[in-house]
C-alpha cells in the first residue's frame, strides 16, 4: 500500500508557496504598442487610394510572434511581416485605404494578431466626392412609394472651403420630381418632390446644383426612388414544375389593374411571354420557357407599358 507523508515543517510548505508567487508576479510581461494608435487621413475625395504607415513596437520583456493582420473591409489593405519581435524590436505595417464611392466620415479596422493578444489600428477619412463640398449622406433617397402617390426626401449639401459659397439652383435629369432649396445652419438643405407621374421600377436620377464656388460651379447629388406599380401579377414568383432540358414548359399569368391603353410589353431572359386576351384592364397572357441546363436558376420577367417598367416577376426555373 502507498503511503502518504506531510511536511515534516509547516513553515517548508509556506515557504515553496511564497517562491511560487513570487516567480509569477515577476514573469516577462509582452506589451506591444502602434505608432500612431490610429490613422486618421482627414479629408480625401472619392476614388483615391490613400497610404500610410503604423510602426508595431515590442515594448515588453519577452519576444512576440507576430501571427497575421488583417482589416474588416475589402477597401483596406494591410501588409506587414510576421515572425518573432524580440524586445525593444520594430516592425511597420503598411495600410492602404480606397476612398471609393464612400460619402462621409469613413472609419475601418486594422487588427494585428499576436501571440500575446490582438493589437486594433482605427482607420479613418472624410470623404466626399469634392474638395470643398460635402453631402450629408451618399445619395438622397425616396421612401418606396406606390405609382401615382406623392414622396419626398431630403439632403443636406455643406459647403467647407477656406472661401465663401452657396447653392443657387438645382434642377432634376427627370421631369417628375422637382427640387427645393433651403437655408440651414448646416449648410443648405435640398428637399425633393417625387410627383403621381413617376413611372414604376427602381430609378437613379441625379440633381444638379449651380453654385457661387468659381473652382466647382456645378455639384451632382445622386437620388435612388424605388416606385411599386399598381399591377398585381399572379402567379408571384413564378415557379416552373421540374421540366428535362430542352423541353418547353408554358404557365398562364393573370395580370389585372392593368391601366395602359396598350397591351403589356414582355422581356424574360431565355423565354418570351405574351398576351392572350385581354378585358380591360385584366390580362391574361402566357409565359414559354426552354432550360438549357440542369438545375435550379432564377430569370427576371419585365412587364412595361411602352418604355416604362411596370413590374419584375422572378421566374425560377427548375430543370433535370
């Protein structure tokens, strides 16, 4: 049988205790540290590419091994060495920044992993898509709204040069909506009208702006309205039965509140649909599609009346 013996001396087992806090109180402690703590590019124009550098040093008693570094975005590039940084030992990261079609102050991430705990880089800019001119947001945008009912959305344009400027016009790319101009303390506040005549689908018009400013005499403020017709398709998606390649495969559509005076106008991708009789404003027409290949993919019918879009239906096709 083992037998099991105490310390003949208490003060034995006080003593190795107190040796063993002490050696892990007086342990090497890693500190890695970046210079500067964050980048900061100030202000910089859309698509420009903006460089910099940020110095990592070992400012700990112990080696580090630096693993990988990365950023939370494709817009940010990182490179730097990895290996081991002895103490007191330096190593640069080099950080790329793409401005691109971002509007407003911007802030990214830059985080160094290391062997003793991640090391996080902010990195920011204040873009805009001028050098003296800033919009309150990337574009100005309508809340979606159903054909033939009133929107509005506004946007806010400051001016930020070392000079004096101000707005004193503005016009649309397109007749149905029409712009406003007013005085804030922030700058100068566009207001937008979306007017009934809109027509259905996704649009991208763009204001105009005429300024004061001799070095940019012209501003243009992207707009996004998204316009839901009146139309109601059924079946809404449309989802073909399982059909071989090759084979043609026909589905009945009913379209009603159809209020054009001229029958609807089809686009599908791979397919074609048309009208087969009409009473009214209730349409009901035939939709023909052949796959191609195997599997499961997703078409998108267009119904217009004339040049306008009035509504987009998925087609998901399903082949074998």
């Amino acid at each position: 049988m083992t037998s099991f013996r105490l310390l003949s001396r208490p003060s034995a087992w006080v003593c190795s205790l107190a040796l063993l806090v002490s050696a892990t109180t007086t342990t090497a402690r890693a500190d890695v540290k970046a210079a500067p703590a964050s980048l900061d590019f100030g202000r910089a124009r859309q698509e420009k590419t903006l460089t910099s550098t940020v110095t990592l040093t070992n400012a700990g008693e112990k080696p580090v091994e630096i693993l990988r570094v990365g950023a939370d975005c494709s817009c940010t590039a990182v490179s730097t060495k990895t290996g081991t940084l002895a103490p007191g030992e330096t190593a640069t990261v080099n950080v790329s920044f793409e401005t691109r079609s971002y509007q407003g102050e911007v802030v990214r991430r830059v985080l160094v992993q290391t062997s003793e705990g991640d090391v996080l880089i902010p990195v920011k800019a204040l873009v805009s898509a001028y050098d003296d001119w800033m919009l309150g947001a990337p574009m100005a945008v309508f809340a979606a709204s159903n054909k033939g009912a009133p929107a509005e959305a506004a946007i806010t344009v400051s001016y930020i040069g070392s000079g004096k400027a101000e707005i004193t016009g503005a016009r649309a790319s397109v007749p149905w909506i029409t712009a406003a101009l007013e005085k804030t303390p922030d700058g100068t506040k566009l207001r937008l009208t979306k007017h009934p005549e809109a027509p259905a689908g996704n649009h991208q018009p763009k204001i105009t702006l005429s300024t004061t400013d001799p070095h940019e005499g012209e501003l243009s403020v992207p707009v996004f309205a998204s316009v839901y017709s009146n139309l109601n398709v059924k079946p809404n998606p449309v989802l073909l039965p399982m059909t071989p390649v090759g084979k043609t495969v026909n589905i009945p559509l009913t379209l009603s509140m159809w209020e054009a005076k001229q029958d609807p106008r089809f686009e599908l991708e791979g397919g074609e649909a048309s009208v087969s009789e009409r009473d009214g404003r209730d349409v009901l027409a035939k939709l023909s599609m052949t796959p191609k290949t195997a599997g499961t993919t997703t078409r998108l019918l267009r119904i217009y009346a004339g040049d306008s879009l009035e509504a987009e239906v998925p087609v998901i096709v399903r082949a074998e």
